[in-house]
C-alpha cells in the first residue's frame, strides 16, 4: 500500500535558542549540563539507518535468526549420509598368563612347556573407510522441512521487531521536535515579555504607568523563562532516548535537521487495509508460518509408526606394524519396525495436534485484533486531522488578538494585563498545535504500522 500524500510547505525549522541576555536576573539561568559529546546533523532517515544497525532488539533477533538457521544444518545431518575415515595404530603387550595360557598347561596340548612366551608384544594398524545412511526414514524428511519452515518464522521476527523499533525512533524523532518547536516559541514569548517589561519599566520611569504593570510584566517574564527552561530540559532528555534506540552513546550530540513534517494522508478503504495488514503484517506471517512448522512436524509423528530402513559398514586394512596388511569391511543393513511404542505415538500426536489448533486460534484472534487496530488508527487520523485544522485556526486568531492588544496598549488605551493575556493565550495555543501535529502524526505512523508497512513508507505517511 502506498499512500498519496500532498506535501505542504515545510515550516522554518526553528533554532534551540539560549536563554536571553537581558539585565533582568532569574534563578534558573544558573543551570549548567555536562557537555555533550561532539555529533553532527541528523535525520530521521539517518536515524532510522543507525538504528536498524545498531538497536540492541534488533541485534538480539537477528543472532536468534541465525540459531535457527544452525539448527536447520542439524536437521539435514540426519539426511545426509555419515561419511568418517579412521586411523589407528596401537602397540600391545599382552599377558597369556593372567589369560590362563600357562605353559604346564601346554602339555596337554602335546607342547614342550616353552613352546610360547607368556608374555607377548603385538603392533597393529588399522585405516577405515565407514558409512552409515538412512535410506528410508521420513519423520525425518517432514522434520526437514518444519525446520526450513521455522526460518520463515525467525525472518518475520526480525522484520516485525525492525518494524517495531522504526516506528519508535519515528516517534522520539517527532517526540524532538515538537520540543524544539516548543523551545522556539518559549524564546519568542520571552523576548516579548522583555520588551513588555522595558515598556513597562518607562512608562512609569516617566509617571504614566504604574508600578503594577512593571509587576505584572515582571512575573509574566519569569513564568515564560521557566517554560523555556523546561523545554531546554525535555528536548536534552529527548535526544537522550533517541541516541539509545539507535544504540549510540546517551552523550552524543546530534542536530535535528528535519522539520516537522505535515501533510494530508489519502483516504484507505477499511478492507483494503485489511488485506495489505492481512498480507504484509510480519506477526500474522509468523504465525502462518508456524502453523506450517506445526502441520509438518504433526505429518512427521504421524509417520513414526512407519518402517525405517539404513545401511552401514566399513572397508579397511589391518594388520601388524610393519608387516603385512589385509583388508576388512562389514556391511549391513537395517530394518527398524516400531512394535510396543503406540502410546508415545498416539501423545506426541495429541501435542502435536493441540499445538497446531492454538496457532490457528491465534490466527483468528489476531486478524480480528488487526481490523480494531486498523478501524482505531484510521479514526485517530481523522480526527487528529480535524484537530489540526482547529489549532492552527486558534493560533492564527491569538496572533491578531495579541496584534490589536499591543496596540491599545502602545496607544494607552489598556493597560499591560490584556497583553499579558493575550500573550498566554498565544502560547497556549501554539503549543495546543505542536501537540495536535504530533498527534496526528503519531496516527500515521501507527495507521502505517497496523498495516504492516511502516518500516518501508514511514515517509509517505509522514508527508516527507
């Protein structure tokens, strides 16, 4: 599924401002953080990147991956013929006596009592050529395949966990820089408030205002550094938590080069998106496909009660160490029928039966928690949609009730309460906008995320 986008003009990316410089004094300018490590730009492309490389999750479900895959090398061991060479040589000494060769003993036998040693020294060496090879053995075969079966399962758990973790640095990305904006509108705000407070410190140096006003604009200042600082504090720990989903050092410094991206998502049909989630959901793949490792794995018990036919035996030389050799060789081969072993047959089916029931069980619940997933992200969209239309509405209207305020009071009609709050209604509704951005962000991402495709068109849903 692709979705189609009509990109808007991107805003100015705003700047981390530092507090001001004004005379004015404030406890808060006193704060100091250690210093970061240097970094350089980011974004949320190259974040994405370093994660998929670097994200513990990640790492942990690839190396489970790779296990599987080494245990399916084990599997077909028991396929393939076992092929080995030996060699050996050994020296010998041998004590008849202790045997009960004794030499008073030979007489019987017709044999002058020092007819042998008693003691007797031999040397051999032996080289083997051995193979032993089921021919017949097709639990075995069915196991195979539920093992290369099994990979499939392993592969979705790494695409699943990947997709998991794009959407989560998507979001701390997002997370920034609504922070950043946060920052930028705290700085504006301040700056404000400075010229309120020299306005208001003249006009009652010159005896038209009142000691009030310069109160007024005094605390307002400070409530506006406060909120600044704060948000200095939230976009710092911000990038704290995205330098770890993407495995990197907490002090590394990075600088957001994206801005916050907007755009209109296209309506989906509700079943459309089913069937892309239906199709492209890694979860519900792995599940399929351990319904397949189950159903194979089922057939293989199944077939235990079948004969099971093998050949084996060597071929090789033997003889003294330095003398002559002879060749050897066995061959043999095996015929194995499972008489008295019904009951371990008849329980390894029910287990095996039991365990393929509860997959497809899972299969149902999930595809039907895949359709409330979908129906929920499509209405947050929407109404995450709306919410942004109406807060951008109330910012550009608290922009022009602050405008006519500040030139009543520049014209002394009003005094500085009004414009203090105005000023806070502006900043309650600029920041009523960063979140509802996020928001409505955040519900496309977790629409693309439901359908199984965020990891690959995070920036279409984005409006990147």
């Amino acid at each position: 599924m692709r979705a189609d986008v009509a990109a808007l003009p991107n805003a100015p990316e705003p700047q981390p401002p530092s507090l001001p410089g004004a005379p004015l004094t404030s406890p808060f300018r006193n704060i100091t953080l250690p210093e970061p490590t240097p970094g350089g730009p980011l974004s949320l492309d190259d974040a994405i990147h370093r994660a998929v490389l670097g994200n513990l999750q990640i790492q942990l479900a690839t190396q489970q991956d790779r296990a599987v895959r080494g245990q399916i090398l084990t599997a077909i061991y028991a396929l393939l013929p076992n092929m080995k060479a030996t060699f050996a040589t050994t020296a010998n000494e041998i004590n008849l006596a202790a045997l009960g060769f004794k030499p008073r003993s030979l007489a019987a036998f017709g044999l002058p009592p020092n007819a042998i040693h008693t003691i007797v020294k031999v040397d051999t060496t032996s080289a083997q050529f051995s193979a032993d090879q089921v021919l017949v053995n097709l639990p075995d075969f069915f196991f195979y395949g539920a093992a290369r079966s099994a990979t499939t399962v392993s592969q979705m758990n790494v695409l699943n966990v990947r997709g998991g973790i794009v959407e989560a640095v998507a979001l701390q990305y997002l997370v920034a820089l609504a922070d950043q904006a946060q920052i930028a509108n705290a700085q504006a705000l301040v700056t404000a408030d400075e010229d309120l407070v020299r306005h208001a410190t003249a006009s009652h140096d010159a005896g038209v205002g009142t000691n009030l006003d310069v109160l007024r604009a005094r605390v307002e200042l400070e409530n506006e550094q406060q909120t600044l600082v704060k948000a200095q504090n939230a976009f710092v720990k911000d990038k704290i938590a995205l330098n770890r989903l993407m495995g990197q050092p907490a002090d590394q410094d990075v600088v957001l080069v994206d801005t916050v991206p907007y755009a209109d998502l296209a309506e989906l049909p509700l079943e459309q998106a089913k069937a892309v989630a239906y199709s492209r959901r890694k979860d519900l793949l792995a599940l399929q496909a351990e319904q397949v490792v189950a159903r194979r794995a089922r057939r293989a018990i199944s077939m235990e009660r079948l004969p099971q036919l093998g050949f084996n035996g060597y071929y090789g030389v033997l003889g003294e160490t330095h003398g002559l050799y002879h060749g050897v060789f066995a061959a043999q081969g095996v015929l194995k029928i499972p008489i008295f072993e019904e009951g371990r047959f008849r329980g390894e089916r029910e287990i095996a039966a039991a365990s393929e029931i509860g997959i497809a069980r899972q299969i149902d619940a999930l595809k039907v928690t895949i359709d409330a997933q979908i129906r929920a992200a499509m209405l947050d969209v929407q109404s995450a949609s709306d919410l942004v239309k109406v807060a951008r509405s109330n910012v550009d209207l608290a922009t022009q009730a602050l405008s006519d305020t500040r030139d009543r009071y520049a014209a002394g009609v009003d005094d500085d309460l009004p414009v203090i709050q105005a000023q806070a209604q502006l900043q309650a509704t600029q920041s009523q906008l960063i979140a509802t951005e996020f928001a409505y962000n955040k519900a496309k991402l977790d629409l693309a995320r439901n359908t199984g495709v965020v990891e690959t068109q995070y920036k279409e849903y984005l409006g990147k």
